[in-house]
C-alpha cells in the first residue's frame, strides 16, 4: 500500500515536528503570499496538489499532528486497510452540528455560507443537519483515497471558486473580517474545515475510520 502523508509546516523551527512516517511539505512561501487575513492555508495546499495525487492514500497534516492527537504517523497509518478515509477529530467531540458551534465561536458563519450553498445549487440546509460524532472532524488530520479525493474537491471547490469570484462588496467585507477573537484570521479557513464533516454527511457511499485521539 502507498500512502503519501505530507505535515505541512510554515517555519523551519517546524521542521523538528516532522513524525518520521510522514513527509516534510514546507509551506514557508505562504507566508509571503498571504498575510493572516486572507489566507487560505491549508486549503491552498490541496489546490495546489489534488491533480497529482498518485498514492493509494494522501493527507497534508498540521505540524501539530502529535501534540493535538496523541498519535504518532505510524500509529495513524496503521489503522488504514481498504475504506476511502482515515480521520481523526481534534475538535469539539460534543455537538451536533458543526455549523451551530461554528456560529458561537464565528458569528454570521451560518447565513453567510448558507447564501452560498444556495447560490451554488447545494439542496443543503445547514442549520438542519444533524451531525453523527462518527462522521465530525475539524482539523485537517485526515488522509484519503484518490476517490475521497476526488469527491471532496468537487464538493470544495465550486465553494471556493465562488468567494473567489462571486461576491458582492459586503460579502467580501465579511468574509475578509476577522473572525474570532483568539486566533488572527478570517473566515473562510473555519468555513472550509466545516466542509469536510458536510460532505460525509451528505455522501453516505463514503467509507471511513474515525481514529480515536488519544489526548484528551
């Protein structure tokens, strides 16, 4: 089995976190392009290298990998057998829809991806959706097959191309504000990191292991 995790890292002080089963993506060039607002961290990672994907499995990780989950590279990679996907949560564990806690933490989150969806044809009404804990992640500690990633590029994309191209003055206002208050960003990386749990909702032909954490 061929199986491809990169961990992404934007300082060369990083580096050291590298687990030795994964592979080392410097990112450091983003932080040139893009300050903290307007950023399209990991996100831009994937644009930037779906297309090419050829293992049997890939994911871009966080630098973070081990202090958020508890797990190493090898002890991840060990649970993958045949399924389409391999994730684990390091969010909330608690909640039922990852939009609602979105919409506490990111105010307006809610009605402004939601005029999205219906703009873009998405038959999703998000405030609705009941998330199964199974199915719920938020960081991008997840690896696919070439057919997860496949589903979760078109699912993403026309989402992306359209606060790229189709907002109108106040939405790009919103989108461009800062966030929340503990961290320096926008909106749009707390938007796309709700899209995965959303996908696997809304495709139940997804097979997937949810790997439990082991930091609490």
């Amino acid at each position: 089995m061929n199986i491809s995790i990169y961990q992404i890292c934007y300082d060369s002080k990083q580096h050291i976190n590298v687990d030795k089963d994964f592979i080392l993506y410097d990112n450091s060039k983003y932080n040139q392009r893009f300050n903290k607002l307007n950023n399209p961290r990991e996100y831009q990672v994937f644009l930037d290298n779906y297309k090419n994907i050829n293992s049997d499995y890939t994911g871009y990780v966080s630098w973070k990998f081990r202090s958020k989950t508890g797990l190493t590279g090898r002890s991840f990679i060990n649970n993958f057998t045949e399924h389409d996907l391999y994730f684990v949560n390091c969010g909330p564990r608690s909640i039922d829809n990852v939009w609602e806690q979105g919409e506490r933490q990111h105010p307006g989150i809610i009605d402004f991806t939601q005029n999205i969806f219906d703009a873009i044809n998405y038959d999703i009404n998000i405030k609705k959706i009941k998330h199964c804990r199974s199915k719920t992640a938020f960081c991008n500690f997840w690896a696919g097959s070439p057919v997860f990633w496949s589903k979760y590029m078109k699912f993403t994309t026309p989402v992306y191309n359209y606060i790229k191209n189709n907002l109108t003055t106040e939405q790009k206002k919103f989108i461009s504000s800062r966030a929340c208050k503990g961290i320096t960003s926008d909106y749009f990386p707390f938007i796309m990191e709700r899209m995965f749990t959303t996908l696997l909702h809304v495709d139940s032909n997804i097979s997937y292991i949810n790997i439990p954490r082991t930091k609490a």
